[in-house]
C-alpha cells in the first residue's frame, strides 16, 4: 500500500446551510398530484390591505435581504412568472407585486445535505501573490434537498511549499442566468443520428441552418417549414425532437462583481433537472488562448447525459450535448491540450473500464480504446478517473478510483505514453488514497473521491470528498508518487 505518499492537509470545506439560493415556488407544485394552488394565494395578497401589504413586505426585505442580491427584483421577477394566473393583476399596487413573488419565493440550501467531488484548476485570477503562489479555482458538487446537484466554486491559494488558504466563501449567492447562445449545426446533426433520426422534415431544417445560429433563426427555419411536411404523420414529433435536441446547448453568465465563490452554476434544462455532477475542470491549451472546459453528468431523475461546457474566464459558460459511444455513461475527463492533432477523452462507456475515445470530425465521441479495467482487490467492482490526465515529463498522470468491497472507493494512479496514450507504461501498486477512520462516515460513507488535481511547484495537489460529508486537501511530491510507480504494469 502506497496510501504514506499522500499527505493530508488540515484544511476541510463542510456543507454550510447558510449558503442559500431564492428559488420559484409554486404551492400545490410539489404535491403528488399537481394542481396550482397559484390564482387563490394571489386573489388572498390581493385583498389585503394598503397598510397590511407594506408591512409584510418591509418585514420579508428585512428578514431575508441581506441574505441575497437584490432580493426585491427576484420578487419581481417570480411575480411576472405568475402574473397570468391574476385575474386582477392590472389592479395591484407595485408593492402588492413585489409581496405576491414573495409569496413565489423560497430560499434553497444548496449544499445542506452534501459537499463534494471537488476539481482543481488554476484561477483567472493571479494578481497579489507572493513567490511560489498560485491561486486555484475549485469547483464542487453540492447537494441540497432532494438530492439536487448544482455546481459551486471556492478560491484557494496554494504555497508556498505546502501551504494552503483557502478563501471565506461568505457573501451571497448568485445563480448565473440564461443569455443568448449561438448554437453549432453539427452537434445538432450528431444529436438526431444518435437518436436515429433522419426523414425530411429533419434534412429541411439541417440544410437550411447556417454552421452557427441563434434561436431566432432555429425557430425561422422551423416556421418556414413547408405545409406538406408538417401535415407528414412524423411532423409534429419532428418538431418537438428538434426543439428538444436544439435546447441541450445553452449560455449563461454572472454579473461583474461576483466573487467566483458567489456563483452557482444551476440546472437550466429539463435533462439537468434533477442535478448537475461532479464537473471535472480543466485549463486547456491547445487552442489560440486558454480556456476553461469541464465535463459534467446531467440527470433528469431517470437518466443521465454527458454535457460539456467552456468558460474563458469562469464567469461566462456555454454547456452543450457530449454526443458519439464514447460519451456514454459518467465520468468522461478532458486532455488539458489536442495530442498528435486530435481532442481525447478518458471516459468509461461500458461502467466499469478507463478508456481512451477520440472526438471526430462530426463532433462525436468514438468508441474508446481500453486501458484499464477492475483487476486489484481494492477494485474489482468498477474503476474510473478521478479528473484530466496531468501533463508529466514522464508521461500523463492520471489518477484513478477504484471500488472494492463494501463499495468502498479508493484512489490510484496510472501513467500513459506522452504521444501514444493509449498506452499505460506505469502504474502505482495499490492505493494512494483511501478513507481514513475519521472520513468513512457521512451522506455517501466509505468514499474518497475527486473531479481533478493539479501540479504545482513539484506537488500534486488533490482535492477529495470524504464521503460526501467533507472535501480534504491531500499533496503528493510528483517524482516520489513516479518513482513509486511500477513501469511494467501486468496484461488486463
């Protein structure tokens, strides 16, 4: 066992309740069977009185305002949401409006049940640090009621030497709103041949849409459509599978100002609505400029996808549709750079093996090459990443998590070729990490797990959730963890 090489930090993030969101509610929403409750709450708002009114608003601004960012304009907003279901709403004050999306509003503790499966990147931001510094972004998983996933940030500074800080993540929060995308004709085209899609209403549309296009345009083009197709007895199902297929790809941003610890990256379609997980970042180098790309699992509380998104500065963010065998299933890991000209992948499509798969020239994700599958005792149940592979002298790093009995997860590492990944030229013999005493228990017990870590200054630096309750800090000297390393790894 190798777990000696990894030393622990004394720094820990716990869930804090106090971080909450303003979420729309709806009564009558949440029951078995929907019915609003909506027209009768506004008709009771609406018949209180002048002074009554401005009390409860006063009072409800007072209680909850410092709590979040411009708490009367979210009112606002949730009242326009619901304005429709108010057969008076031209008779309401401005201040009835305002009470009325109160009425709509809740607060959402967005890490109250968990804190987890953190990735490490270096931060947008490197100004007022001191030799031997660098200021790291990550991002984490946290869980709130219902076992909602959304993705939150924190700011640390590492060094020098093994030194950590992390920055207060007090402030409120901001979840990060919807702004106009340009949409990509090929991952359109990838999405509907995966679905097996293709008749003419579908070769109309394609061939009408431009590379690039806005909604407006998608909606044109769909507008235009000729009568003799939609009257087609798969037209209407056409239409809808294109608006669905065409909604996976979406922007969004946060207000200038917002520290990066404000911003909550919230699920925005109904394929992300039951959670956004465990986003594995990375600062990739392989175009005109670095940019900021991260894999995530949607999950619509039956299913799951693969989503990428690309922020050029942590603050703007454009998420779209992994298509292609080689995105199927969790756990997909970006290169930080193209190899040999190509976009690799770690992935594992069939559940249980690290593959390696390669993005074509339609934008899907190909069948991947096998490179490591469960075959030691601490992993005999499934194996997978634990973030992008790590540019080494010796060949990329990747740090791996296996699962062994009593479902406990472990972490490990492999080392492939430089140009040649597909190759494993090393591995490390047993565990680098797994759950000390005081960290098997908590919301998931009997896990150490991470989205990705980082070299600094000859260190690995490795976020981790302990078993969903906490996320630790370990490091490991980089030419100890390769000398540790077994360089004729046995046949799978």
């Amino acid at each position: 066992m190798t777990d000696v090489l990894a030393v622990r930090q004394d720094v820990t993030l716990t869930p804090d309740p106090r971080r909450v969101v303003v979420k729309l509610f709806v009564p009558g929403e949440d029951a078995a069977v929907v019915r609003t409750r909506a027209r009768a709450l506004i008709e009771r708002v609406a018949h209180l009185d002048d002074e009554e009114t401005a009390r409860l608003l006063r009072d409800t601004l007072e209680r909850f305002g410092a709590r979040h960012r411009d708490l009367a304009a979210t009112f606002q907003h949730h009242y326009d949401l619901v304005r429709h279901r108010a057969a008076r709403t031209g008779h309401l004050s401005p201040t009835s409006r305002l009470l009325v999306g109160a009425y709509f509003s809740h607060e959402y503790a967005v890490e109250a049940a968990a804190l987890c499966n953190p990735s490490m990147v270096a931060h947008p931001d490197q100004s007022g640090l001191s030799a031997g510094q660098l200021r790291v972004a990550v991002s984490l998983r946290q869980i709130g009621e219902g076992h909602l996933s959304s993705v939150g940030f924190a700011s640390a500074v590492l060094g020098p030497g093994r030194q950590l800080t992390v920055a207060d993540r007090s402030g409120p929060l901001v979840v990060g709103q919807r702004t106009g995308v340009r949409h990509r004709r090929d991952l359109l085209v990838a999405g509907l041949a995966e679905k097996d899609c293709d008749n003419e209403v579908t070769a109309t549309v394609l061939d009408a849409l431009p590379d690039r296009y806005d909604e407006a345009t998608f909606e044109r083009v769909l507008g235009d459509l000729p009568p003799d197709l939609l009257s087609r007895s798969t037209g209407l199902d056409t239409l809808e599978h294109l608006r669905r297929t065409n909604a996976g790809s979406y922007a969004t941003a946060f207000p200038a100002g917002t520290a990066l610890h404000e911003r909550v990256l919230w699920p925005a379609t109904p394929a992300e609505s039951n959670g956004m997980e465990d986003a594995r970042f990375v600062l990739f180098t392989g175009g005109s400029r670095p940019v900021y790309r991260a894999t995530y699992t949607a999950y619509d509380g039956r299913s799951i996808a693969t989503r990428a998104l690309v922020s050029p500065d942590l603050r703007h963010f454009e998420m779209t549709p992994m298509r292609g065998p080689g995105a199927r299933n969790k756990g997909i890991a970006l290169f930080p750079r193209t190899v040999g000209g190509r976009h690799l992948a770690l992935c594992r499509a069939d559940g249980e093996t690290i593959g390696l798969t390669v993005l074509d020239a339609d934008n899907r994700w190909q069948h991947p090459v096998p490179l490591h599958g469960p075959r030691d005792s601490w992993e005999l149940i499934q194996v997978g990443n634990c973030g992008s592979p790590i540019e080494t002298e010796a060949g990329w790093l990747v740090l791996t998590h296996g699962v062994g009995p009593m479902r406990r997860y472990a972490i490990g590492a492999l080392l492939l070729d430089l140009r040649r990944p597909d190759r494993v030229i090393a591995y490390l013999p047993g565990v680098l990490l797994a759950p000390e005493r005081s960290e098997r228990d908590g919301y998931v017990p009997n896990v150490v797990y991470s989205c990705g870590g980082l070299i600094h200054d000859g260190e690995l630096w490795l976020p981790y959730g302990a078993s969903d309750a906490r996320v630790g800090f370990a490091t490991v000297p980089v030419s100890a963890l390769l000398t540790a390393m077994a360089h004729a790894p046995p046949e799978h």
